[in-house]
C-alpha cells in the first residue's frame, strides 16, 4: 500500500519497494517544467474522409441471446507489409437459420495512404461470416507475414497470410476446429520461450441458444448477464504450437484448465520481470484471472494472492477490456480494466512484489467512468510527452436503458484521461470534435495510421459504423517507433520487452497480441519522448532469448530492430 504523503499529494506512485523518488539531474528538472506543454490532446472524427463503409451487425433477433450484446473486437495491423497499418472488422451475423440477403461478413480495410482505406475483403479472402467476437494476429508459421485467429461464437477459424495479399482458411488443418464455445479474447504467445507462437483462446459463458424469453427489467425486454442461471461458466483454453502448422490442446497439463470464469478480455505480458510470458483474463461478474508461468509453459492462477482478482471493494466487477503498460515509468507492467455501469474503471499498479495495488480512485484514471459502460481501452500516450495516457469506449449494452432509467443512455460519449505526470485528469470533452461522437462503442485499436508519429484510435460500434479518430495534437514531444523481428525467438518478438532509455528517462513497453475489449493492436511499439532529442541505447530482452543492446539513434523514426544484430549488455 501507499504512504499517507503518497496519496495527500495525489502521487500514486510507490514510496517503496527500492523504487524511491531520487534527486532528478538538470535535464530532468528542465523536462517536468516543459513537459505541460507537450498536452491540449486533439482528435478529429475522420470517419466519413476514410471511405469505409462497414456497418456492424449485432443480429439482434428479439430473443435477446447474451451474445448479441458483446460483439465485437477489430485488430489493426499491417496484413500486406508495405508499411501502413491495416483494418480488419469483426461482425456479428444472424440467428435465423434463413435470414433474408447475404449474411453478414467480416471486413479488411487496406490502408492507402493519406487517411483513405479500401475494402479488400474479397481479394483477400477473409470476409469469415461466424459470429465475431474476439481476434489476435502473429506470425504463428514464422514465414514471415501475421496470420489471422477468430474467437467466434460457435466454430472459430485460422487464416494463414500467403504472403501476397491473399489468406487461406487453415482451422482443420491445424487442429484448432473443435471449439465451439462462445468466444472472448484470444492472443498469441510463446507460453515455453521454444520460438513458436502459442495460442490462447478465452472463453465467455456456455450459452443455452434454446433462451427465447427476454428478461425484463421494469417491464422492458433486456440481456442477461453472466451471472443468471442459465449460463454456466467454463475454462478457457490453450494450444502448444507444434511447429508444424498444427496446435495441440494442452489445457489440462499446462494448467489453464482448472479454473473457469466467464472471460472477457485477456492479454499476456511478463507481470513479474522474470522473462516469461504471464496470461491475465478479465472476468465478467467473477473473480479475475492471473495464470502466472513457470517458464517451461506450465501455469498457476494467482488472482487472487497478486490482489487482482477483485476489486478495492473486495467484489468481482463486470470486467470487460483490458490494457497493460508501464504508467508510471517505474519498469514494471501495471493493468486497466474496464467495467460495467456503477463501477470504476479500474487501475491496478504493479508493486514488483508479486502483487499489485488498486490506485483507481487516488490515481484519478477512473474519474468519470462510474455511470457508464466501458469496454475497448488502451493505455496510450498521444502526446508523446513520455507517459501513457488512456482512453476507454463506452455503450451501454441495454438498448431501453433509457426508457427506465434516466441516468443513462444507449449509446455513450467515449473517454480520454490525460496523464499529468502524478494523476490522471478526464480531458474528454476538451479534446477535439471526435470525442464528441456518440455511439455504442465495444472494440477499440491504436495504431499511427498515417505515419506521422502520433497515434490514433479506431473505435468498433455495435449495430452502426465504425469510428476513426485522427490524432492532431498540436504540442507534440518527440519519439520513437520500435518493430522487433525475432530470429531464434518467435518471428514478431511477442512477448519481448523494450527499454528506451535517455539521460533522464528510460521508457519501457512489450510487444503484445491481443488486448483491449476482444481486440489486436500494438505489434509496432510506440515511445514519446517529450522534449527529449537524445537516446542513449535500447535494450530488448526477447522471450526464449538474450537480452540485447542496440546503439543510440536519432529520435522521430521508425526503427526495425532484428535480434542477433545488437550487442550483449
């Protein structure tokens, strides 16, 4: 727990751990009184100049089935290797065994260039038509382009980049055909540091599809949530890569299996700084999940001894996305979960002990939060000043909400917390005209989608077209962007970790697949750097690998960083 003085200054920062505040040099002292001005976050909707035209599909049937209320994730990623970060679109489909017109697809939008995108579905054969909820992307078969994964309600699917443009469905072939289960998130990882991509698929409830009585609230047809009856909790679910192009269920022996909540969103990343890759699942009204690995793909859930499998309340929240970033530069991951109405967003920092503190309300990163219901998030920083903003999209899940309570709306303003260096402050309706946009939000990416240093978010709304946020920022920092290719460890690097560092700052970030609500973004590493013009080394520590030094580098550029090209710290 914090001091007393900790929290009287509003600094959630750890007064312990050998992590004290120390006397900062000159350039520091230069940085904290310059760095206000690296801020005043700005962002456009771009959604009409982008030329996409996808419209989500919940397959809202009047029979309120759960799963129509939770889809769907996106992934942004750069699928044809030409340097612009691509999108592709999850969507939900029909119940009817016969609906009237085609049914509703998948979508790849190829990035052209100056904000303008182009539907490239058919050309690359991914227009899957299950009913999506969760995706990941990695190099699974290390031939070099990222492949695609679909968490689906009901059969999932595994599409293989063929290295021209085009993907071919793969999913029996490699063993992955027998999930039928509702999805959630999913992420690739290399579980056993051997060099090849595992796969993690997170499931939600066992769904009755025979439910065709609505629950009411106040005499309004409504959802039910995963606490009802009728729905029973399950074990998620995870796949060794065997090296071949097929996966083999090692659920029960690596321990994912003995546990079973109703999954949301996940996402791996090295909780503990032992250079292993951890597995943490947002659950929905039950107690979170940390499966904490051994190093040899083995796993033991410690939720509930790390103080992350409830919240400061002691209760379960309605867990719904998640993000992990190093928020106070400390060198350690700390964790954001989003929840369901009436409860805080939640920040939970790491204390480099195996456990972590709930910092929400003294931190100020769920201000705002409380009456809404929030989903995609991601853990960002926009103004590259060197820290990590966040940003959270929010839609309530029940289309009448307004009708008998009127506190709240269907669709929901989204939110943008500006970090300030020892608190977070809500800036949302202070930054720009594409926070003023509306909708009922679930999935959401981050990604610099025109190459100009900053980074921007694409939002996915249920039932209605997505929204693209142009990041224009005026008071840019410098920065970097950081892209790992992996020789002996796996391919994309996932799972590595990369530290940035200064004379003043050393900037810490991990390269994850799958995040947020359901959703993929971030194979490009992204570091603002504030006013800052000089970096001394980056230091990668690979997963199943050594760690590495690669020389100082001008700042505002695009680095590849191959592994075996550096030096030995």
């Amino acid at each position: 727990m914090q001091s007393f003085a900790a929290v009287e200054r509003g600094d959630w920062r750890p007064s312990g751990s050998g992590r004290r505040f120390c006397a900062r040099s000159l350039l520091s002292v230069i940085c904290l009184f310059i760095s206000p001005l690296y801020g005043a976050m700005h962002f456009t909707d771009a959604t009409d100049e982008s030329g996409i035209t996808f419209r989500h599909t919940t397959g809202a049937s009047g029979k309120y089935h759960i799963v129509e209320g939770v889809s769907a994730g996106l992934a942004l990623f750069d699928y044809d290797l030409d340097g612009l970060i691509d999108i592709y679109f999850l969507n939900g489909s029909h119940h009817d065994a016969n609906p009237a017109g085609p049914p509703p697809r998948n979508a790849l939008y190829r990035n052209e260039g100056n904000w303008r995108f182009r539907d490239v579905t058919d050309a690359a054969g991914i227009g899957d038509t299950g009913y999506g909820l969760g995706v990941t992307v990695g190099d699974y078969d290390s031939d070099g382009d990222p492949d695609l994964f679909l968490n689906n309600y009901g059969p999932n699917a595994l599409y293989r980049n063929n290295g021209d443009g085009t993907f071919t469905e793969v999913t029996k072939e490699a063993g992955l055909d027998e999930d039928t289960q509702m999805g959630a998130g999913a992420n690739f990882l290399d579980a056993d540091g051997d060099g090849d991509l595992d796969l993690f698929v997170c499931h939600y409830v066992l769904c009755l599809e025979t439910l065709s009585t609505p629950s009411t609230c106040q005499g309004y047809p409504s959802y039910l949530g995963p606490a009802a009856s009728i729905y029973a909790k399950t074990a998620d679910t995870l796949y060794r890569n065997n090296g071949d192009g097929t996966f083999t269920d090692i659920s029960g022996h690596s321990g994912i299996g003995a546990v079973s909540g109703a999954g949301m969103g996940s996402i791996c990343g090295d909780f503990d700084n032992d250079r292993d890759t951890d597995i943490f699942v947002a659950n929905d009204m039950s107690p979170n999940h940390l499966f904490v690995n051994d190093g040899q793909g083995r796993f033991t859930e410690m939720g509930l001894f790390a103080a992350m499998a409830f919240d400061h309340n002691g209760e379960a929240q309605g867990s719904m996305g998640i993000d992990l970033a190093d928020l106070d530069n400390d060198g350690w991951l700390d964790l954001y979960i989003t929840p369901y109405q009436d409860q805080w967003a939640a920040l939970y920092k790491n204390m480099g002990v195996g456990a972590f503190d709930d910092v929400t309300l003294m931190s100020g990163a769920g201000s705002g939060t409380f009456p809404l219901v929030t989903w995609g998030t991601g853990l960002v920083d926009f103004d590259n000043d060197g820290d990590r903003d966040i940003f959270v999209a929010c839609g309530h899940l029940q289309p009448h909400i307004a009708k008998f309570d009127k506190r709240h709306s269907y669709p929901q303003l989204n939110c943008l917390f500006e970090n300030t260096g020892n608190r977070y402050r809500e800036v949302s309706r202070t930054s720009g005209s594409g926070l003023q946009v509306k909708q009922v939000s679930r999935g959401a990416a981050f990604d610099d989608l025109d190459n100009d240093g900053d980074v921007d978010v694409v939002v996915l709304n249920a039932g209605g077209l997505p929204t693209l946020l142009k990041n224009e920022t005026a008071s840019q920092g410098h920065w970097l962007q950081v892209t790992l290719r992996g020789t002996r460890s796996n391919r994309d690097g996932i799972g590595a970790q990369v530290r940035v560092v200064t004379p003043d700052l050393t900037l810490m970030d991990e390269v994850h697949s799958g995040r947020s609500y359901q959703s993929h973004f971030g194979s490009r590493l992204y570091f603002g750097l504030g006013p800052r013009t000089e970096i001394t080394r980056i230091e990668v520590d690979w997963i199943g690998g050594e760690r590495e030094v690669f020389p100082s580098t001008p700042v505002d550029r695009h680095l590849v960083l191959v592994e075996g090209q550096g030096t030995a710290p």
